[in-house]
C-alpha cells in the first residue's frame, strides 16, 4: 500500500499528537534520545499522561544528562502548542538567562525546523517581525477567536514579578541548583537562602 504525500502526512500529524517522543526524536531532531533508554520513553510517557496528574501537579527527579531539558522544557512545550495553539506556558529557571536559552531553543525549532513547518504549518507565525517573538516572549500563530495578551511561551527567573499572568503551565527547571564558579569550574551546593527563595517564587 502507497500514502499519497498528504495522507502521509496526516498520519505522522496524527502520530506526533499522540507521542512526544516520535515528536522529540524524530521531528525535532533530538536523535540522543533512544528507546532503549527506559528513561527517555518513559518520561515522555509521563508527560503525556497530564490529564491524570493528581491536582495538576508533576515533578520530576532524574540525574543530569537524562535530556531532562530536552524533553520537559523544549519539546513538551512545543507539543502543548501543538495541540492547542491557545496555550500559555511559563518557563521558569533559578536565573532568566536559562528560561530564555530554552525559549530560544524553542524558537529556533519554530523559525528553522522544516520537519515541524511542513507537518504543522498553523505554529508558524506568518511574519516573526510583527508577531510577539523575542528573547523573552514567543507567540505562536492563532486564530483571530483566540485573544490572549499572554504570549504562547514566556520566560522568568528567580525573582521575576510575573503579574497578571494567566498561564495554562509553569514548567519550572532547576529552580535549584548548584552554583559553577567561573574560575575554578567547581560547583558549590545551594545556600539555604536559595532554597528559601526558590520555594518562596514558586509559591
């Protein structure tokens, strides 16, 4: 049996709604990730399951170089917007510079990835110059009903003031973390000011 070419790429639209990991790895182009690897499909699984969180709330917990990131920060979010177009996400890290490095790495996938332009040509804003797309902000492109002043993806670190913000999701990345030192590389624990500070921002 032959798919035509818009058939074809129905099914794989279809496929990609259904799984963040053929999403993340195959559209996306995260190719580290691997099946054999229980933790990259389970996570994706995880994430997937939302709708059955108790409250609402997810937390997750793995060792770094898991592409924890990757998929919780980059491609989740890219797939919420998948599926609903209205979403609004807040991407938060322990300082703003990291929550913009994810955006960024959101909007790079949005501005260059022909993989996901050809499969999902309604993300795509049809001029980045007018639309809200910064280092801060990212919209995607919405139909005219949907009027939000919040943007799609927007980005915070520790102490940010995010007033009047009506957020579908805030996905929260090392909110907590071991400090580098820039001259020596070595890494120093969290104070216990950070941790306050960390818990006082989230709640």
């Amino acid at each position: 049996m032959v798919l035509d070419l818009p058939t074809a790429r129905n099914a794989l639209r279809d496929k990609c709604l259904d799984s963040l990991y053929l999403l993340t790895k195959g559209v996306l182009g995260y190719v580290d990730l691997s099946e054999e690897s229980s933790i990259h499909a389970d996570l994706c699984e995880f994430l997937e399951s939302y709708d059955t969180w108790e409250s609402g709330d997810g937390g997750v917990f793995v060792f770094r170089g898991s592409f924890k990131s990757t998929i919780c920060s980059i491609a989740f979010p890219i797939w919420l917007a998948i599926k609903d177009r209205g979403v609004r996400i807040l991407l938060a890290s322990m300082i703003d510079i990291n929550a913009m490095k994810f955006l960024g790495a959101i909007r790079k996938q949005i501005e260059s990835n022909e993989k996901l332009k050809w499969l999902f040509p309604e993300l795509i804003p049809k001029n980045f110059t007018k639309a809200k797309w910064s280092d801060k902000a990212a919209c995607v492109s919405r139909p005219d009903s949907m009027i939000h002043k919040d943007s799609t993806f927007e980005a915070a670190g520790l102490g940010t003031t995010v007033t009047s913000g009506h957020f579908n999701w805030i996905i929260e990345d090392d909110t907590i973390a071991p400090r580098k030192d820039d001259f020596t590389k070595s890494y120093a624990m969290p104070t216990q000011m950070d941790i306050e500070k960390a818990i006082g921002w989230h709640e």
